[in-house]
C-alpha cells in the first residue's frame, strides 16, 4: 500500500555538475579514517592502540556513554595515527590498509527468524549500530530505547545528491534483509518514502509501509517525511537510516561481513567529469577525485552535499555516512557592486533584482560565497516558503538563540534535525548559520532534558 | 594593483580596530565581500539585507520624485489658482522641479546624513558592523514630514528616532517601534505647530502667513489638507482624481496613489514586502470606512456632529486620503516591527487598518491616525505572534495527548 505526499513548500537548487550515471571503481586507498565528529555527541574510548592491526569489521573505538555502541574500520589494515586536537580530543584515526581486505566474521544471521535481542546485539558488536541515528536530538540511537517507528527516505532531493534509485540497484536482497530485521526492532512500522517518479529498489519491499513523495526540496529529507506522517512527540523515539546504511546492514546479516563498500557519487560544477564511484567508508577523497579531475584549482571539497556536508581538504577522507562528495569553487573574491545589480547567475528565492525565478530549471555554478554579510534577524515570512514542517521556523531559531528550553520543546524541537533548516539557512537574507543554531539548541536539551 | 587590491589591504590593515566598523561599512557599499561559508550550508542565495533594503528604497524612488515635483507645484498653485486647472500641464516643470530640489533634497540629505552618523557612531563604540537598517529609514523619513519642516527639527528628531526607536535597543533587527514612526512621532508631539495645521504643507505657507500678519498686503498661501478641510466638515477643494493622481498638498512623498501602489507592486512582486499586512491593512481600513457609513446611514449621528464630515466620507475614498496607503505600503510592512508570523500579519495589518480609521474619524486634534496606529500595533505584535504560535503548541499538545490516552 502507498500513500502519497506532495510538498509544496521548498527549493530546487539546480547546480551544475551532476553525476553521470556510469560507475566505475575508484582505485583502492591507501590510507583510511575515522572522523568521531561524525558522530555527534560521541566521545571515543580507543579499543586498539597505535600500531594494532584491524580486519574490516573489529572495533576501533566504543561510546564512552554507551559502552555497546562499537564503531568499527572500514578496512582491514594497520591503525597508524590517532590524530588529536585541543584538550586531547581526537580528531581523525588513520588506518594503513592492508592491499586485501580481511574480514572479521561475526557469522550470518537469518533475520526472519532471529529474534530481536540477538539482531540488536548483532547490529552493536559488528559497528552496524551507528548507522541509527534517532530524533529527538539527531545523535546515534540509544540502544535502550525502542523507537515508535522507523523513517527511512530513498528519494534524495538535495542538490547534487547520488540518486538511490541508482546506487542501490541490485541491492534489494540486502535491503529486505536489513528492514526485516529493523522490523523486529520497533512494535510501529517502517515508513519508507521513494520518489513520485523513477523506480526505487525499495519499492518492493515486505513488511514497509511505502510513501511516494513528491514536490521540491526538502521532500527527500527524512525529516519532512517523519513530519508528514507522524510528528515525533514528547517522549516519542523515532529511528532514521539512509539506504546505503541499510544495505552494509543487511549484508552483515546475510554474509558475517562488515562490507564498508558504498557508491558514492562524485558532483559539482568543479569536477571535469561527475559520475558515480564505488569506494568504502573513510577513504581518501583523492583517490576519486583526481581520476575525474577538477576543473579549476581553487576549489571546496565537501564530503556530502551543499546544504549540510563536511568541508574537508582535497586531501581529506570521505565521511562515516556520506553517499557524495561536491567539489565546487571558493568565492573569496570580492564582486563590485555585488549587492545592487541585476544578478543573473545566482539562486534566489526572492525577485529583488535577481532572476533565477525567471529560469527554473536553469542549473547554476554557485560558489562558497557567503553573498553578503551576518547580520540580525530582520526579514520575515521567507523562511516558511521553504520550510514544509509544521513549525514555526524563525521563533524556533529563536528560541535556540536564547535558550529557552520550555519554548524550544513547545515549538517542536523533538521534531527536527540541522538538516530540516538547511534551506532556510540558504536563503536567510541575514547570513544566519541555522543548522549550528539548531545543533547546539538540540545539544543542550539533550544535556538538560534527554 | 587595483581599486580592489588597495581596498583589501586596508581592511587587513584595519581588522580589529576601533574604526574597522565604519570602513568596513564603506567597502562593503562598493564591493560584494570575500567572504566564504564556514560549516552549515556551503553555498548562499544571493540576496543580503543591502539588497533587501536596496529594493525598499528602489519602490520609493518614484514616490520621492513625484514628491519634488508636488513641492514646487503645491507652492505655484498656491500663488496662482488657475495652476490647478490642469494639473497635469503644470506639475512637470522646471520651476516646480527646481524649487522641489531646494526644498526636499535638504531633507533627504539630513535624514542620511543625521542618521547615518549615529548608526556608525554606534557601531564604532559597541564594535559591531553598521546594519542596513536605517538605508530605508532614511529615505522613508523625508517622505513623511511637511516640505517646510525646519531642517534642525528634523535633525533632532532623527537622532532621537535612531537613538531611542532602535539602538538602544540593540539596532537593527531589535526594535519594537518603527524608527522612521517613532521620528514623526517625535516631531509631531514636541514641535505639533509645525506638523498640522494648514500652515504646513505647501512651502512658504508660514512665511507667507507671517509677512500678512507683519501688515504685508499679499494673499495668504492656505494648503489645507483634505482630512483637515473634511474634519472641520469643510468643502473639499480637490476632486478625486486629484487626490489619486497625488496634486494635493499633504507630507512630501504621500500624495500620489498611483505611485504607492506602484511601489506596492514592485514589493510584493519582489517578495521584500508583506502582501498580507498591505492587503489586510486595506481591508481593516474599509471595513472600519463601512462601519462609520453604516452609522451615518442608521442617522445615529446629525449633520451638526464634529464628526459628521469624515464619517460620511464613501467607504472606499478613505484609502485615497491621508497616508493610509503609504502607511500600509511602506510603513506596516516593516518586518522588523511587524507580526513575524503569517497569520499574525492578516490580524496586524487589520487592526492597523481599522485603528487608522477610528483615529482618523475621531481624534478632531489631528485628523490622521496612521502613524499612531501603525505604533500602537508595533507595540502589539509580539502579542499577536504569541498567540498564533500558542495555537500551533497547543495543537502540539493536542496531538500528544491523543496519543497518550
């Protein structure tokens, strides 16, 4: 059974230098790393020692605050660097691979049959538990909680996003695997949300509820998803996984192998020829980067997309949960007159002498300009043009702003993620960083409140 | 090494100095700064606050310029009645053009000037960067107050408008009350001789008056407004389609209806201003103009009635009078000052609307309450926005406890 959704209220940013469909294999990394910012919120205990050796799939670190949450290596090889930062905090394990990839073997597990303890314990001990993330709080799910029900969104709507239809076919083995296993996770159900158009891998899967969304950006975000069909309550758990974590799930039930192999898509309007790569979690940007080439030197390469990745260096590594990598220009060079004249080559919500209304399906090559400067919160009604939640988005921000925990919780902040303000932050006339807003409104509930 | 280089350079030299603010506040008027994105999003709409305010300040272009013009003719036709024959023929001249540069660009100039320096004064002192804010003030501020309004006046009443409307408060963003309201609020309590009246509107008006009563032998220069003529239950001299046009005295750049709401279009087709608070100001303004027929029409109120003249004024004409149009235009849609939320905007800008009116009608000390209005909802809009977002938490509520029975 599938029921519609339609959102009305968004933003399309068409950019140049989406990703061919064709697939190639993206030459093995040398080295690999784990950013433990990636996960918000976890502070890591080091299992293994500079210098230990690792198969894919043995744990690296664990959770200080949940001891059983395990994050695992990609790959198997040697850990030669625990890069640390201020007050000791660890900012990036290395690991050197080995040139073949050895497995630790946590055995299969027919999850039809399994019962939840054991796929639970499963999921934690071979690093497949980070891949849950949970709201309220966006952070890694809580492994005591059951959650109410479980989101997963296969229609990617971000600019330059790897399209699921793409990068998951053939994997529906592993994805019915790995939903059938979630299903004996929650007593609610698992909402999946695919394109309007386009066939998804995912649509023919067993015991999920299926939702065709169509409409602008952020229609592919789970957040307006979870929105749409059940808003998360005082008290409520939900669980999110993207796809590509699904099929890394649903693999290690069926083989014993923690597989960190993901396509990923190589985008933007920098990259001389964007397509997609197969790689694994945590390798070197690089080793994909410079097969395509880049068209001009002084670039950003972001793990993930415009809206909410990772800036990272060219020489950086691709980001624990991340299905694409931008590469677009810098925009550290001043533009006379910038902000009277006409503008034609820019994306705007509004029509105040910029006229991207004019073309909509025009794409563009927008760079990392900020377009103005940060100022206060003074323009109204823009935000809700592309903010299809049914919350208040400025007075949320708001709230954050001032730390107003009664009001935050009110508003709906249980509801939301950085992400959800990720268009508005785009538009916002006054530079705000939203996302940040949100992030750290969400950490201190968690720290006062969760 | 160019314009941009040098300019560069400088604003490395200045970082973190005192004076940084003000230069930074010039550079960036010539360029676009070179500011890339840090975490959040990477990529940014092109729109900023300049531009923002730019738009405002392009909508009233037109209005500010038809405004030079009626200065110079409302001054002519005052001398010589016939002028007002044919309006048209004799309002785009030199001589009206002129005489409207000497008088209405001093004003503008000390808007800006005046403001502008208490805007970097202050943000030299708090170190933070000057906000665009007052680009649309500034230019909103000439357009409200009478032609020969007395430039020190005006220079006083803009710094007590910029100081305590809105940086006291923490500037741009922060205020309660529109700062170019609070400004003619200003004006018109601490010098009201000079902001009503019949003296006021027409340039030399009150020298005029003075001479006669110094035993001069002219003909006296009278520029009654219409709410004026109307409130003393006078005959209106001007015909509608002198009062739509805008060959009416009134303040510098609210007389012309036509330009208003060409002004509204360019907003609203932008997106910079709110077409809810404009619509729902028009309509709280006609509904309260049929109100006060319905009255007249019931025969509750005699001819003899002080307030007879305005309220048997036809519904509709109450949005050609006055600065009504403008105050809904360019003066509610303040997103600062007004409700932040969408259905607060409809309530907002009805109740201007309707208290507009109701002053109009009945206040017989000044006969146009739109300024008033528009600052008593300034007041009441956080009111307004808390009550709309008390309805979505309370549907949140709702929702919770549905489930939890």
């Amino acid at each position: 059974m599938s029921k519609d959704i339609k959102i009305k209220k968004g933003l399309d940013i068409r950019l140049k230098g989406v990703a061919e469909k064709t697939l190639s294999n993206a030459p093995r990394s040398r080295t690999f790393a784990i950013r433990p910012s990636d996960f918000h919120l976890v502070k890591p205990k080091m299992v293994v020692k500079e210098g230990g050796k690792l198969k894919a799939g043995d744990t690296v670190f664990y959770s200080k605050e949940h001891e059983a949450i395990k994050f695992v290596s990609p790959v198997s090889g040697t850990l030669t660097k625990i890069e640390r930062g201020a007050k000791r905090v660890i900012l990036r394990i290395v690991i050197e691979a080995d040139t073949q990839d050895e497995y630790a073997d946590f055995g299969t597990l027919d999850a039809g049959t399994a019962d939840a303890e054991a796929i639970k314990n499963r999921l934690l001990e071979a690093g497949c538990w980070p891949f849950i993330q949970q709201r309220p709080y966006a952070v890694i799910a809580d492994p005591e909680t059951a959650p109410r029900d479980i989101f997963i969104s296969a229609h990617a709507t971000a600019p330059l996003a790897a399209d699921y239809d793409f990068t998951l076919q053939g994997k529906e083995k592993e994805l019915q695997a790995a939903v059938t296993a979630l299903s004996k996770l929650t007593e609610g159900k698992i909402h999946v949300g695919v394109g309007k158009n386009g066939k998804s891998p995912l649509e023919g899967l067993n015991g999920v509820e299926l939702h065709k969304v169509s409409g602008p950006h952020p229609s592919g975000n789970v957040g307006t998803l979870i929105g749409k069909i059940a808003p998360v309550n005082r008290g409520e758990t939900v669980w999110t996984i993207t796809p590509q974590d699904l099929v890394i799930m649903g693999e290690l039930f069926l083989t014993g192998k923690f597989n960190a192999e993901r396509i990923i898509a190589l985008a933007g309007s920098s990259v001389k020829a964007p397509k997609y790569y197969k790689t694994k979690i945590g390798s070197e940007v690089s080793t994909f980067i410079y097969d395509s080439g880049l068209n001009e030197e002084n670039v950003r390469v972001i793990s993930g997309n415009v809206l909410s990745g990772t800036e990272i260096s060219p020489k950086g590594y691709l980001g624990y949960y991340d299905d694409v990598v931008t590469v677009i220009p810098e925009g550290d060079d001043y533009e006379f007159f910038g902000w009277n004249k006409p503008i034609f080559n820019k994306v705007s919500a509004s029509r105040a002498l910029t006229f991207s209304w004019m073309q909509p399906n025009k794409k563009y090559e927008l760079d990392t300009n900020t377009n103005g400067e940060h100022r206060a919160f003074v323009v109204t009604g823009n935000y809700e043009e592309v903010f299809p939640l049914d919350i208040y988005p400025l007075q949320t921000l708001k709230a954050c702003m001032v730390q107003d925990l009664d009001q935050m919780e009110a508003l709906g902040m249980y509801e939301v993620a950085p992400e959800d303000f990720a268009l508005t932050e785009f538009i916002c006339v006054s530079k705000q960083p939203h996302q940040q807003i949100i992030r750290n409104g969400l950490d201190i509930m968690y720290k006062e409140i969760g | 090494m160019g314009l941009k280089q040098k300019l560069h350079t400088l604003k490395e030299k200045y970082k973190g100095k005192k004076m940084a603010p003000a230069f930074n506040a010039l550079h960036t008027f010539l360029y676009l700064p070179n500011e890339t994105t840090h975490g959040g999003t990477h990529i940014k709409a092109a729109d900023d606050l300049k531009r923002t305010m730019n738009t405002v300040i392009l909508a009233l272009v037109p209005c500010l310029i038809f405004g030079i013009f009626n200065a110079g003719y409302q001054h002519y036709a005052a001398l010589d009645n016939t002028l007002r024959a044919a309006p048209l023929a004799n309002f785009f001249t030199w001589d009206n053009f002129w005489l409207g540069c000497m008088t209405v660009l001093p004003l503008v100039i000390v808007s800006y000037v005046v403001g502008l320096a208490v805007e970097f004064l202050f943000a030299v002192i708090k170190g933070h960067e000057v906000e665009e804010g007052y680009l649309v003030t500034g230019m909103l501020v000439p357009l409200i107050v009478p032609v020969d309004i007395p430039l020190w006046m005006l220079a006083v009443a803009v710094i007590f408008g910029v100081v305590i409307g809105k940086e006291v408060f923490g500037g741009t963003g922060m205020n309660i009350l529109n700062p170019a309201l609070t400004i003619r609020a200003f004006l018109f309590f601490a010098y009201p001789t000079w902001m009503s009246g019949d003296k006021v509107w027409v340039h030399g008006a009150a020298e005029r008056a003075q001479e006669i009563a110094n035993g001069a032998n002219v003909d006296a220069i009278s520029g009654e407004t219409i709410l004026g003529s109307y409130a003393q239950n006078q005959e209106v001299v001007y015909s509608l389609s002198d009062m739509f046009w805008g060959f009416i005295p009134g303040s510098v750049g609210e007389t012309s209806k036509i330009l208003i709401i060409l002004g509204a279009a360019i907003l609203i087709f932008t997106k910079i201003g709110s077409w809810r608070i404009i619509f729902s100001t028009l309509i709280g303004a006609l509904t309260m103009g049929l109100i006060f027929n319905g009255v007249v029409n019931m025969g509750w109120i005699g001819e003899s009635s002080n307030f007879y003249g305005l309220m048997s004024v036809p519904f509709w004409q109450h949005l050609i009078i006055g600065s009504i149009l403008f105050g809904a235009v360019y003066m509610a849609t303040d997103p600062v000052t007004a409700s932040q939320t969408n259905k607060g905007k409809w309530i907002y800008g009805f109740l201007i609307g309707l208290i507009s009116i109701l002053i109009r009608v009945f206040n017989p000390a000044y006969p146009e309450g739109v300024f008033l209005a528009i600052l008593l909802m300034n007041v009441f809009a956080p009111t307004i926005d808390h009550y709309v977002l008390q309805g979505n938490i309370k549907k949140r509520m709702k929702r919770l406890k549905v489930k939890t029975a």
